[in-house]
C-alpha cells in the first residue's frame, strides 16, 4: 500500500492548507452522531464507515476544498443517519 497526503484546501485558499486528518474527521461525524442521541458504539461504527467512504472517494486526489470534504462526508452521513447529518452539515451555519 502506497502512503500519500492528501491536502485540504481551506476556506477557498484564504486560510493555510493543512493535511487530512483522519482521525479528526472521524470525531467531528462521531460528535455529529453523538449530539442526536446516538449510542456510542453505533456512532463509532458510522463514523468509521463514512471516512472509509471519503477516503475511497479521495483515493485518486492529491487536495480537496473542505467544502468538498464536508460535501462528501455528509453524503455518506446520510445514508446512516439522516438527522446526524443535517447537524454537520450546519455545523458552521448561523442560524
């Protein structure tokens, strides 16, 4: 298996790439499902499935935009969890 980086481009470039980070985008799904009441061990499960679904989405990529990264992401929330989804999708939304 080959190790490769893939980059995140922030904030429409305005803000300094950083590289993707697994873990942080599986705690920011699994806080996701946990804020809407999902038991633990589930949302530890659906956020594993849904990195595994970006990383395979990402696997020919060299960067991506953050907005796609929460794009695709939360497709893939979305097949597990509909409500835990709309979450992190408004996540940074002001309401």
């Amino acid at each position: 298996m080959s190790t490769r980086t893939l980059h995140i481009i922030k904030q429409g470039g305005l803000r300094e790439s950083e590289a993707f980070s697994h873990e942080k985008l599986h705690s920011s799904v699994q806080a996701a499902c946990l804020s809407v009441r999902t038991p633990e061990g589930e949302a530890e499960t659906i956020a594993s499935r849904v990195v595994d679904a970006v990383l395979k989405w990402s696997e020919h990529k060299a960067s991506v935009t953050s907005d796609d990264l929460r794009r695709i992401a939360t497709r893939g929330l979305e097949i597990f969890h509909p409500e835990a989804a709309y979450l992190y999708q408004q996540h940074n939304s002001v309401i």
